[in-house]
C-alpha cells in the first residue's frame, strides 16, 4: 500500500528512519512537519482497510496474550495463599477429611444406591445471579449480550468437563484448540503444549473407567476480553468411587481461557492447581 501514501508521509517517514541521527528529523520539527500541521489539506482521508485489519488482529492478540498472563499470575496467587493458609492450619485435622490430595472420605452408610450418572453441576455464587428491584430495568442490548456470552462459556466449560469424564478424547479435542497449552498437577509444575500429553489419560485412564463420576462447579466467575475471548475461573469438585468401592472427593482450582473463532469457542490456555483432575483410581 506504500503507493498509495501521500507524498508528505512519505517525507516524513523517510527523515524518521534516518540512521544518521545528526540528520534525522527531531522531535520538534516533525510536529511542525506539513503532515503534522496541515493534515486537513495534506493527509490522507481514506483509511486502508488491510491496515486495519492487520491492526485489529495485533490487538486481538495482545489481548489475548494479557489475558493469559494474567490468569498464570493471578492462579500462582491464590495456591501461594492456600499454601501459606494449610501452613497455618498444621495439626488441625478434621476426622472427615484426609490430608493427602484434599480428598474427603464420605460414611459407608451414607452411599446412595441408585447409580450416578456422569454429569456436570453449576453451583452460583447468590451474589452473581440475576438481581432484583435494586437493578434497572433499563437493561442495554450490550448488557444482555455480554450475560448471554458468560452463559455460553460456563455451558461450553461444562460441555469440556463431561468429555473428561466421559473419557471421550474426540469430543475434548473438539473444544480445545490444538495449540493447547496448561499447567496442572499432572505436569510436575512444567507448561504443557499441544494434545498428546492429555491423550495419555484419556486413552489409559479415563476412558477405561466405568465407575460414575459427577463434578460440581463452583461460583464460576467469568470475565469477557473483547468480542471473541474469555477467561472463566472456579472451584471444581470431582465426585468418584475408588479402588475399594469407597466414594472420595477431590478439589481443584481451575481458570481457562476461551477464543471464539468462527463462531465457535475453543479453550487455548487452563491453569489448574489442587489435586489432579483425573482421580487416580
């Protein structure tokens, strides 16, 4: 598109990339460069739309790439304070609970006898419903949109979450982007890209379980980035039998960030800490 710039731009672009510096253009004299100061008779009144679009693109980016940051610092956060939380609670042990992997023992004789099914339960904070007279009723159409968005990303969370428990790995690559990246229990602490590292589990655990598994989400808080990107964070709880027949619950804190394109939203990115999110049967 340089063709197409007008004959003072380019002037002006050209005395700003001089190497020599004693003959480039200072700051002072390019405010007073025609370009600058006569733009309504000298500049240029279309807009280049592919310029545009490369800008547009750039900033989608950017978001995006703060948006992951984002979640890594503010997940890093939270296990620091639970650490230093479990530090402080050191020889208080509840006769419930055991102290490895956050895992609770539930009573012998408090198991149902009807068969759980694998399912999925959303659990939300009172304060994140949808409130009373206190709101107004003058609710704008970007509003309504941004509520209908969150409740897509916490379905379409809720649809990854049943692939796992299902042990279906067509179904969560279908959701997840190739590109996938994570850090979670099973990583040791180290990044992990692409697809094959959670195709292990799928493939020698959790497509071979045959026990119910339910997970129940806890006050999903969702954050919107634009039009096409999101970030979810959550409590998860994973309900399973184990080796001895006995029901066990496993907690887990989980953020993932979303990216729609074409239409259709992908996870690119989940930071999970806490007990491993396929329990170790």
């Amino acid at each position: 598109e340089w063709d197409t710039v007008t004959p003072e731009a380019k002037n002006l672009i050209n005395q700003m990339l001089t190497i020599n510096p004693a003959k480039r253009i200072t700051a002072p004299e390019a405010l007073k460069h025609p370009w600058v100061c006569q733009r309504s008779t000298v500049a240029s009144m279309m807009h280049r739309q592919e310029t545009v679009e490369c800008l547009r693109k750039f900033n989608a980016r950017r978001k995006l790439k703060g948006a992951i940051l984002t979640t890594m610092l503010a997940t890093r956060n939270f296990s620091a304070a639970k650490n230093l939380l479990n530090k402080k609670t050191d020889g208080v042990k509840p006769q419930t609970n055991n102290s490895k992997n956050n895992v609770v023992n539930i009573p012998k004789e408090t198991v149902p006898t009807a068969t759980m099914e694998p399912q999925t339960t959303v659990v939300h904070n009172p304060t994140d419903g949808i409130k009373g007279s206190t709101e107004s009723s003058n609710a704008t159409t970007e509003d309504e949109e941004g509520k209908a968005r969150k409740q897509d990303i916490i379905k379409i969370t809720e649809q990854l979450i049943e692939a796992i428990n299902n042990g279906d790995f067509e179904a969560y690559t279908k959701i997840c982007d190739p590109g996938l990246t994570s850090f979670e229990p099973e990583a040791l602490g180290n990044l992990v890209e692409g697809m094959d590292f959670h195709k292990f589990y799928f493939e020698n655990l959790l497509s071979k379980n045959s026990k119910p598994i339910h997970t129940t989400i806890l006050n999903p808080h969702v954050h919107l980035i634009g039009e096409d990107a999101a970030c979810i964070a959550y409590i998860r709880l994973t309900q399973y039998m184990d080796g001895q027949g006995r029901p066990r619950t496993t907690q887990s804190e989980e953020t993932r960030v979303w990216h729609r394109r074409e239409g259709k939203w992908q996870n690119i990115h989940f930071h999970c800490s806490g007990a491993p999110a396929a329990p170790l049967q």
